[in-house]
C-alpha cells in the first residue's frame, strides 16, 4: 500500500516509517517541521535503503494537502502530526485546539473527497482521564485534564461521528502509554525541541550533561516506592503495533476499532532511573520535588484486546528501552543536528 504518515519525521512518526518501509509498503511523509529536524530524513533513507517521498507542509493547508491526494495515490493514511506538550497547551489551548483539531478536519476532507478510508490515529491513555481504575481498557470512559487531551478525546469523536455517517471507513484508534527507547542503531530517537516533558528523554539529557539533575515530582503517592508508576513502552514496539493495525483495517467489518498499546507492566520513577543507571554504568543525580499539578498516581495498560485482534505484543523490556535511549542520546548528545 502506499501510506501517508502525517507527521511521519517525528519521534513516533520516524520509527513507524522505517517499520511500514520494511514491511514492504510505500511511504509519503508530510511533516511541517515543528517538531521536527530535516536532518532525520537522511538517517530515515539510510536505514530503509530508499529514498523517501517527502513533502514539508503543514496539513492544516488545506490546499495543499488536496494536492497530495491529487497528484499521490493514496491507499492509507496513519495520522501523528499535531502539537503534544501537556504544559504547552495549558498556556496556549487556542493554538492546540487549532492545530490538532484543523489538522485532522484537512486530511478528512481530502481523504473523503478521494475515497481513502483507511485511518490509523494516533491517540493517547491522556483520554482516560484524572481518575482512572487501572489497569485500563478500552470501554472506559473518556475525558481530559488538559487541552492537549481534550484535542485526543474531540479528534476521537470526530472519527466515531464520520464511521456513523460512512460505515464504509476503517479506523484504528490507537491509545498508547508513554513511548520510550530509540531505534537500535541509535541513529534515530527522542529529541525534545527544548525543555523535555517527558521522563526519559530528561534523564538521558541528565546521563550526557545537559541537564544538571533529575527532579522525581513526589514521592508520596500510594505506590510502592512512592513515586508516580507508568505504562513504557519501546518506540520499536509501538510501530509495529501501528502496521499490525494497518494490516488489521483492512481484514475487519468494523468501522472504527480502538486499541490500547501497552506493556500491561507500571514502572515507577525511581525504577526507571535505576535501570537508566545501569544502562550508563553509573548513578545518575535526582532529588525529590513537590508532586506536580494533574499529575496521577498510576497509569498502565490492559492491552489484550491489541494482543487478541493484533497478533501484536510488547516484548521489550525496561532495560531494553533504557539501553536503546542511551544508545541514542551518546552518539548524539546534542540531538538531531
């Protein structure tokens, strides 16, 4: 199939590409950049041993993007392009609702117009909102506590709404948990665009020297050691359960399918730091902070529904994700260039 990945140079978006590419499917990436090096490009050909048809845009040009379903035979389209910073979004919500929701309405439009209803979303666990019973599965109900998670639940409902009114569409909702780890050549990974949001990429910039210590933001939740459990899974992991449910939409009779990819396995702060300590050979500074606002206590999937519809699990372990992101952030300290 010749696949379109929305957002396709990004940190989910690159692995996936190189996973679709192997798979034997052709790719046309559409990236505006923003969170994203051009110089990944190169390092995605190298490793898929092809060039790669890219085009640098953002989708909410809806000219634009009409014209890459005009003069591009489409087959399918997996959609990660939007902004993704919790804290970001809390301060700037109007860019985010505009952005994430105007991205998605552009390439319906387009794929309605050309008849392309195949759809793999990138979603997120973030629907599941402030107080969810663990583990989660994908009957719970749905909310946000920030306007990043609310443009998840919204795009959700958008893609429900379109299946009612076109049962002839197939979607994949995909909810994933807290993607870690890098490409095990470690020419590809995580390079935060400025100050990370998330745990390991600060702890790897921690392990290289750019940040001076880690900050674990309290230790006095119902946990075992007291500090926040999540759900990490291995980018690689993840892809490949982004092409079984590429492969999966083209098999079933139901208009949208939601699937949460996850481990089903919660790792707490100070158990992440530990194994990323292995992973460099040394300890690496922390100390306890106050709890940070909105945050909850444990978050982790139940993805048997993916591993029963997939054929899809997460094999890698923690020390494997560990491993991988060091592997990553050594050679090359300073990010993309």
């Amino acid at each position: 199939m010749r696949v379109l990945v929305s957002g396709g140079a990004g940190y989910i978006g690159s692995h996936t590409v190189v996973q679709l590419v192997a798979a034997g499917h052709d790719v046309t990436v559409v990236d505006s950049f923003a969170n994203a090096k051009p110089s990944v490009v190169g390092r995605l050909e190298a490793l898929t041993g092809k060039p790669l048809d890219v085009r640098s845009f953002d989708l909410t040009d809806r000219d634009k993007t009409e014209a890459t379903f005009v003069d591009t035979p489409i087959d399918a389209v997996i959609h990660f392009a939007g902004f993704k910073a919790v804290g970001e979004s809390v301060d700037k919500p109007l860019s985010y609702y505009e952005n994430n929701l105007d991205t998605t309405m552009s390439l319906l439009r387009a794929m309605d117009r050309h008849g392309v209803r195949k759809l793999v979303f990138s979603s997120s666990a973030t629907v599941y909102g402030a107080e969810p019973v663990v583990p989660m599965t994908e009957d719970a109900p749905t909310s946000a506590t920030n306007p990043y998670g609310w443009t998840k639940v919204m795009n959700e409902q958008v893609l429900r709404d379109m299946a009612v009114a076109d049962p002839t569409w197939r979607i994949a909702l995909l909810r994933y948990f807290n993607p870690v780890g890098a490409h095990e050549s470690g020419t590809i990974g995580e390079d935060p665009s400025d100050y990370p949001n998330n745990l390991m990429p600060f702890l790897a910039q921690v392990a290289v020297g750019r940040r001076e210590k880690l900050s674990v933001f309290g230790d006095d939740y119902p946990t075992p050691d007291g500090t926040g459990v999540r759900d990490y899974i291995h980018v690689e992991d993840l892809a490949a359960g982004h092409v079984a449910a590429l492969n999966r939409l083209g098999a079933t009779d139901e208009p949208v399918s939601t699937w949460n990819l996850g481990t089903g396995r919660g790792t707490s702060v100070l158990e992440l730091l530990h194994a990323f300590e292995r992973a460099v050979g040394r300890e690496l500074p922390y100390e306890i902070v106050d709890r940070r606002p909105g945050d909850i206590a444990a978050s982790y999937a139940d993805p048997r529904r993916a591993e029963a519809d997939l054929g899809w699990k997460a094999t890698r372990s923690i020390d494997d994700m560990c491993a991988d992101t060091w592997r990553w952030q050594s050679n090359n300290p300073a990010g993309y260039p």
